[in-house]
C-alpha cells in the first residue's frame, strides 16, 4: 500500500518546526528516523496532512556531558548512542540496552527521540531513562519544559507531549562511583517483543 497525499516540509530550525506544528490545521506527523512512523504511515494507519521532517534541525542531534548530566539530542540515531563513550561510562545502562534495540540497519537510522515519543510498551529506552530518573526536555511556542521520564510516559503510546510540541533532547544524571547496571532482556529471537 501507498500512504495517503500528505504535504512534506523539512524545517532547518526548532522555531520553523514549532511554528509548523502550532499553525498546522490538520493533523501533523513529525518525521525523525521514521522506523515507525513509514509503516504506519504505508498500511495508512496514519494519514496526515502534513509531514514536518526535522531531520534538517542540527541543534536537536548528538551527546554532550555537561555538569552531574549526559544531554542526548532527541535525533541521535541509536547507533551513535550505542557506540558513544560517554554514555559508556556515564549511563552504561543505556549502552548495554541499544544493541536490543532491533537490528543494526534499525538502529543506524532510528532515532533516540523518536523512540521516546512514540513510547512503546515493548521499548527498551522508557524503563531504563525511568530507572536512571532522566529527565524529558520539551520546546513549544511557549516555551521550554522540562518533564521527569517517569511522569512522560502516560500510557502505551501515549506521553505528555501536546500536539504543538517537539521532544529535543534527554538528560541522564551521570552515574556516581559506585553504582552498578544491570540489563536483561527475555525474548524468543533477538528483535521479538520481550
């Protein structure tokens, strides 16, 4: 199947993307890595009207460790995260959680972001930031918020961003000396719900 008629925009900065989604009539999809979204989208399970890519937005991408966090840009794509020495040795429960995140042609393209907004009941990422008490920033046209993990996650595929909102990045408090990860992962095939 092909998608419905849909009109594309790729927005080079935060302020055109938010001023998108805000002056949108219609229901707007937003395109980051797109391993969910295209088959939805395919199987027309989701028919927008508009398509705002925001691939094009620089400032929403990489890993930085400032101060007691390690900020992660929402379109880091989970192959950087996975391979990040940073998050080895700051979050190392995020490193040990990314190579379950499907398969590495999934991972080279998917995004960090994308997989927190979507928020999939079956998702590695969701319980691991709530485990690390990491924090959800969020950018409107009113503004910037913060949100702790545990409280974005409302439901299966249900979070706390509105509809005129943009998931930018993800801050992990850096592990202290002394604490330890473990991560384990039950599923029949690697890839396979858990």
């Amino acid at each position: 199947m092909k998608p419905s008629p849909f009109d594309y925009v790729k927005p080079v900065s935060l302020d055109e993307a938010l001023s998108l989604l805000s002056d949108s009539d219609g229901e707007v999809a937003v395109l980051a890595g797109g391993q969910s979204l295209m088959p939805t989208l395919n199987m027309r399970l989701s028919s927008p009207s508009l398509l705002v890519d925001i691939n094009g937005i620089t400032e929403l991408d990489g890993i930085e460790v400032v101060g007691d966090v390690i900020r992660i840009g929402a379109l880091t794509r989970h192959q950087v995260v996975q391979s990040s020495a940073d998050i080895a040795r700051h979050a190392p429960l995020i490193a040990m959680a990314m190579p379950h995140i499907a398969h590495p042609a999934i991972r080279n393209r998917g995004t960090f972001g994308g997989s927190i907004a979507l928020a999939d009941p079956a998702a590695e990422l969701p319980a691991c930031l709530c485990a690390l008490g990491a924090t959800i920033e969020i950018a409107g046209n009113k503004g910037r918020r913060t949100v702790s993990a545990v409280d974005f996650f409302k439901d299966l595929y249900q979070t706390d961003l509105a509809d005129d909102e943009l998931l930018t990045a993800v801050e992990i408090p850096v592990l202290a000396d002394g604490y330890r990860s473990a991560f384990e992962e039950l599923a029949r095939r690697h890839g396979d719900y858990a």
